[in-house]
C-alpha cells in the first residue's frame, strides 16, 4: 500500500510540473525577432508599486487580499511601442506628489512620438530597452527587461510620483485596419 501511495504521488508531482512547463509555449526566435524589430506590445499582468504604504492600504480591506487587486485583467494594459509611436495605458497605485487639479484619472496614459530607445543584453542573455519619451513631461524613464522566453518586467520612473513596475509578456503588435489598407 505504501508503494502504490508513492507512485500515485510521483504520478501527480510529474502531471502538474508537465502542465506548468506548457503554460507559455513562447519561441526564442519569435522574441528575438520582435526584440530586433523593435516594435512589440508589452501587455501587464500584475502591478507591483513600491511603496509600502499603498500595499498595508490594500492589505486593510477586509476580505480581499492585496495581490489580488494589483493582478491586471483583460489586454487592456499595455505599452505599444512602435516605429513612429509608443502608446502607453498602464494603471498607477501609488503617491503622485503634484496631481493636477480636477483630474481623477491618476494612471499612465499617454501618447508619445518623440522618443528615444536604449537597446542593451545583460550578461544573462535578457533584453533591456530603456525608453526615454521626450514630449511627456511627468514620466523620465520606461526600462523593459525583456526574458528569453517572453516574460518581461516593466519599471516607470516618473518625476512626480512614485516608481512602480509591472510583470507581463510582450508579443507581436496587433494588426489595425490602416495597416492592412497599406
């Protein structure tokens, strides 16, 4: 009895490292073309602000742990970074020290078509953009790290708030209707 308990668990272990293997069937040469072309759509998964007040905030609503609110659904939060236009929609938990008066939209998103793009590999084979938009003026620096197997960190320095960054994936940018008319 002892031995069968064994291989029923042996069996179980080994299905659910099989299924966490297949998860993300992303090829290199898919991200490092996207990453040669540079043009590509990181899309947010998760929000990771830095500052602690904000994560005891939402540790203090009851029933609701913090990581669940800070998970991002939908493909709704993105960086879109092409050749002539870097689009960025990504939400803000954080303290903004100069908001302007009557806004209440306090996330990140902007438009920007004079930008400047920093490509460098790390020793670990990783892709690191470093993404200056000029015609914006509260956010300084967008720095992507992008992983071999597509999985990517987002981090935004801004000159009136606090740093966050983000966890997600980048893939190929979509196609609109005025590409395809070209």
């Amino acid at each position: 009895m002892k031995n069968f308990l064994k291989i029923i668990s042996i069996f179980i272990l080994f299905l659910s490292f099989q299924s966490c293997t297949a998860q993300n069937p992303v090829v290199s040469q898919d991200i490092n073309a996207l990453v040669s072309s540079e043009e590509f759509t990181f899309h947010a998964q998760k929000a990771n602000p830095m500052s602690y007040d904000v994560i005891n905030a939402l540790n203090s609503i009851p029933n609701n742990p913090s990581t669940r609110i800070l998970q991002l659904d939908g493909d709704g939060y993105v960086i879109e970074i092409k050749k002539d236009k870097l689009e960025v929609v990504l939400p803000y938990f954080g303290r903004a020290f100069n908001s302007t008066y009557g806004s209440s939209d306090n996330s990140y998103r902007f438009t920007s078509k004079d930008y400047t793009i920093t490509k460098s590999q790390s020793k670990k084979g990783n892709w690191i953009f470093k993404i200056n938009p000029n015609d914006v003026k509260n956010v300084s620096d967008i720095y992507i790290e992008i992983y071999k197997n597509g999985k990517a960190l987002t981090s935004i320095r801004s000159n009136d708030r606090q740093p966050i960054s983000y966890d997600g994936y980048i893939s190929e940018n979509e196609k609109t209707k005025e590409n395809e008319k070209l």
